[in-house]
C-alpha cells in the first residue's frame, strides 16, 4: 500500500484513474515524496520533448528541481479518459517562474496539458507529458528588468 498526498492511501487495488489523479495530487502539492511513492521502481517520466527520465531515484531528483524552479506548478484536469491500465488526464498546466527567489505576476504562464499515464500494480509506472513548452521558455527568456 502506497501513501498518497493527505494520507490518501492507493493500493494495488486502487483504480487506475485513482491512482493517476493521486499522483496529480502529489504534484499540485508539490511532494517528491509523495510522488516517489506513487511510482514504480522502474518508473519512466517522458517530457513533452521526449526526454526519458528512468527511476524513482531520478525523478526525485527531477521533481525536487521542477518545483524549485516553479514553486507554484499545478495541474488542473478537465478530463480523465481511462482504458483498462492505461490514463489520459487533459487540462491545464500553470506556474509561476522562480526568478531568483521572486515570483512576479509577469513570469506567470499556462499551457493545455495532456498526460498519457501508465498504471501497474497501484502504482504509475509511466508519466508521459504533452505540453507546448512555449509559454515557460518565453518567461525564462525574457532578461529580468
């Protein structure tokens, strides 16, 4: 049995759409923690760019960084489509850009979201983000004035 964000408790018996909107719980509360224990050993975390992160070790490392970088990260889901262990989660991501310690309103950005979302034994064994990284590599490009 795994610990989901608030002491929300997911097991193997938990319904793959549970067990996703657990980890969407862990992230909008921004808990590493909470998230490695959603995730399989072998987890895999797929970014919108196809970049491959492999391991409960490394996306903690991974999530630990994203949510220095945007502390007010969250994820709001529309949608949820299910296909026997297989989840599709559509919405929106948003978050404001950490830019040395300041969070001003003009590093705020938003993009829709999907995620395609694997679910083996209670657990997320893939993450896998579609997302138009645009709209936060514009605010990380803009010189800080």
């Amino acid at each position: 049995m795994s610990v989901g964000p608030r002491g929300q408790q997911t097991s193997p018996d938990s319904g793959p759409k549970d067990v996703a909107l657990a980890f969407v719980k862990g992230i909008n509360a921004r808990s590493p923690t909470t998230l490695i224990a959603l995730m399989t050993d072998d987890h895999e975390f797929i970014d919108s760019l196809g970049t491959c992160i492999s391991g409960r070790e490394a996306m903690r490392t991974a999530w630990t960084g994203y949510f220095q970088l945007i502390p007010d990260y969250k994820l709001d889901v529309d949608e949820c489509l299910c296909f026997e262990n297989v989840v599709v989660l559509l919405g929106t991501a948003s978050g404001t850009y950490d830019r040395d310690g300041r969070l001003l309103p003009e590093d705020r950005w938003q993009t829709p979201l999907a995620v395609r979302t694997e679910i083996r034994g209670g657990r997320v064994a893939r993450w896998q983000v579609f997302a138009d990284n645009e709209p936060l590599r514009q605010v990380m490009g803009r010189s800080d004035t």
